[in-house]
C-alpha cells in the first residue's frame, strides 16, 4: 500500500501484531530453555480506540529488545501484571488490560489519525517512537520524564506495541524520522540509542567529555554499539570487552580505540567479591597496557557478571553507570573500592524526550549511524527474538512491519550519500 493511501484510508477493524497470550503465561514451567519461538505469536488483533493524546501510526518497521524476550518468557514477572495495573486506572488505560499483549518498544512509521489533543503532529508525518511513555500531569515529569511515578516503556508495561502492522502511542513518544534512514535502519535506534545517550551524555548520566576512558561491557550488543559511537563521537577512548575474535572484529568497525576479548586474558565470571577483585586486577592490567591509565567510565547493563569488576576498575573517582542486568540483578562488590576512592553508581533506565531528540539529532546529523545487523519479516518475530535471547547477535535485529522490504523509506538520498552505505551499514549480515 502507498504511504499517501495509508495516511489517508480509515484505519481497519483488525490489524497484525506479534504478541503473546495470558494463558500461555505458565507454558514454560521450570524448563531451562524458555524459547521465545513457542510462545510468540503472530496474527490479527482489534484495532483499539486512540485517547485524545495519543497518535495512530502506520508501523513500516520495528526491532527486537531484550524486554521482548523477558514478554516471551513471561520472566521475571509475567508483564500481564503490568498491565493489570495499568488498567485498574481506568478511563483509557483499561484498554490495555487484554489476555493478549501486543510487543515492541521500538518503530518507525507513519502517522495515521491524531486524538483531538494533539497539536504538533499531523497523517502522513514520518516518525520515530520513543518507548517511554510519561504523565504529563504529574509534576516530577517536568524535573526529568523518567521520573514520573507513572512512567512506563510502551510494548512492555503498556500494550498496543511496536511489532506490528499499527501502535498506539502517545504524542510525546513521537521525534522526526532521520530522512537519509530506511525505515529499519530508523527502527533500530531509539530505544538503546538514546539509552546509552543518558547513561553516557546527559547530564543524568556520567557526563562522558573529551579524553575520558569509557570501559564498555558487551560492546557489540545494541546498548554497547551504540555507547561506542557515543564515547568516539564525543572525544573520549571507547575500551570495548568482548567474548569472541569476530565480535573484536565488529567492535573495531564501530571505533573501539581498545579491543578486549575475555578469553585472551582469561577473564572469567566472578565467584564472588574477592575473585572479582581478583578479575578487575587482571582487565586494569589489560586496559593501562593499552591505554596507560584506569577508564574514568564503566558502562555496564551485564549486571551480576560484571559489576563488582565495574566497581573495582575504574580509577579513583570514576563511575560506573548501569540500566540493567541481564545476567542477574544482586550484585556483589566490594564497598570500600568505591567510598574510599570516592566511586559514583548511577542508575539509569531509558530516556527523557528531550535527551531522546537530543539522540535523534545525532542520527539526522550523521554523527552516530544505525547498529542495525539483520532483518526479518514481521512473520519471523520468533526467529528475531530468538537470536536475541540466545545473544547471538550483533547490534540491533530489525523486523519489517508494513514495509515489504528492506530498503525504502529513505527521503534525503543525498545525505545518505555523503555518509556512505558502508558507513550507514557497518554491522549489516543476511540472516
């Protein structure tokens, strides 16, 4: 269908949409291997009623997050209870109480209908999604977004997501498509972009500048390969650890001053404090062989694995930034590496809108190119997460929604030109 005719044709009654079911959520029991691919489904879903400030878009492409696989997975918590609670505040929010959730934190598209509210947007408008969703009556999200008690990160504590042909979301989640960008390549940047862009830019996060050292976990992963364009783009040293030979190779490709694999130096995972210190010995070896001094900045989002090493390697008066654990959320460290050396822990989760334009911008501009690595059919969701959940990707997996292939959606071709399909495809293998 033309974008023109999909602007301006009525909505339809029923649309298709990844998503998971309630009863399915006890499917896995205590099996070890909670494959994504069982409980992922694809098919068709009622078209819900928009709220007077929340925006119908056309979805022409998503990406996969790791808060897909935890849906999937129904882990930690079943996110039927978020919605739950979401929809005892009745009036629109009961909308998303449904024995089906409908997935995704991410996309590119074009708007379809406006609520009467809505005053800066208009069909036809190219966008990208934020995932945070905010109250904007409640006065600590005009301090910072993220700090409303009411937040919540669309297509995972709310329904009506990005993985899928149509997404409901609020006016605020909406920033202007990079124009030289596909639409999977747009796709795949907001939410670990911008993610990384708080944890490492804002003045939210470790305020990265010119010269700092920044040690990054994981650093081919969505979060990491964003975060290595972030420290390189703005002066400092990108110190990228890795599992494997090939993954150094990609981190080379995104502009890691310093590459570490994990197995050359015999890093391993922590028994237990003592043994981290005794891990964080060995990579502050690795790092001031390669660099001559301790990074300023861990960015962390491994957790459990990783962090007490965080904690112990940076130099006096360094941080540690993290948003997540994904290989456990108790963490062990020793304290007295980080109060007598004066050490900073900042919490981090998603984005303010503002840092999200802030992020975007670095898109449209060329500064920072999508992560983007393989691409599926809406049809091959399962496939996607798949990938994700057992990490064997690079950067970020895309999914074509309305788009019927890869490729379009681009509208300034010059620019797109003068940064270089090898630049704006660095990560990009044929599933």
């Amino acid at each position: 269908m033309e974008l023109n005719s999909i602007a301006a044709s009525a909505p339809p009654t029923e649309y298709l949409a990844a998503h998971v079911v309630a009863d399915d959520a006890e499917m896995f029991g205590v099996a070890q291997d909670k494959d994504v691919r069982k409980s992922l489904r694809v098919g068709r879903v009622p078209m819900p009623e928009i709220a007077p400030d929340e925006v119908l878009v056309a979805v022409m492409a998503s990406s996969i997050n790791y808060n897909t696989v935890w849906s999937a997975t129904f882990e930690p918590v079943s996110t039927f209870e978020f919605l739950r609670r979401f929809g005892k505040q009745g009036g629109y929010a009961a909308r998303h109480d449904l024995p089906y959730h409908v997935l995704g934190s991410d996309a590119s598209g074009v708007v379809v209908r406006v609520g009467d509210g809505v005053r800066h947007w208009k069909p036809g408008d190219h966008v990208v999604v934020s995932c945070v969703q905010v109250d904007d009556q409640q006065p600590a999200t005009h301090a910072d977004g993220m700090l409303g008690a009411d937040q919540r990160i669309w297509g995972f504590e709310t329904n009506f997501g990005g993985l899928a042909h149509y997404a409901v979301v609020r006016a605020s989640q909406l920033l202007v498509k990079p124009a030289h960008l596909t639409w999977e390549e747009a796709a795949s940047a907001p939410l670990c972009a911008s993610t990384a862009y708080r944890m490492l830019v804002s003045d939210k996060g470790a305020r990265v500048k010119q010269g700092d050292v920044v040690l990054i976990w994981g650093a081919t992963g969505g979060l990491g390969a964003n975060a290595v364009q972030l420290v390189k783009n703005g002066g400092g040293i990108p110190v990228g650890v890795v599992g494997s030979e090939a993954k150094a190779e990609v981190a080379r490709k995104l502009g890691c001053d310093v590459v570490i694999n994990r197995a050359e130096i015999g890093l391993t995972t922590p028994r237990d404090g003592q043994h981290a210190i005794e891990m964080g010995k060995v990579l502050g070896r690795a790092i001031r062989r390669e660099v001559g001094e301790d990074p300023h900045i861990a960015f962390d989002y491994i957790g459990r694995a990783t962090f007490g090493i965080s904690v112990f390697v940076v130099r006096k008066g360094g941080t540690v930034v993290t948003c997540g654990s994904s290989t456990g959320y108790q963490h062990e460290f020793d304290n007295r590496y980080l109060w007598m050396n004066l050490k900073r822990i900042i919490g981090s989760h998603a984005a303010n809108l503002q840092e999200q334009w802030e992020c975007n911008r670095l898109f449209q501009l060329g500064h920072v190119v999508p992560v983007l690595s393989a691409v599926y059919p809406l049809e091959d969701v399962g496939e996607a997460a798949r990938l994700v959940q057992n990490n064997e990707h690079v950067g970020k997996v895309g999914v074509l929604c309305l788009a019927p292939e890869a490729g379009l959606g681009v509208t300034d071709p010059d620019l797109r030109a003068r940064i270089g399909e090898d630049r704006l495809n660095l990560l990009r293998v044929t599933p």
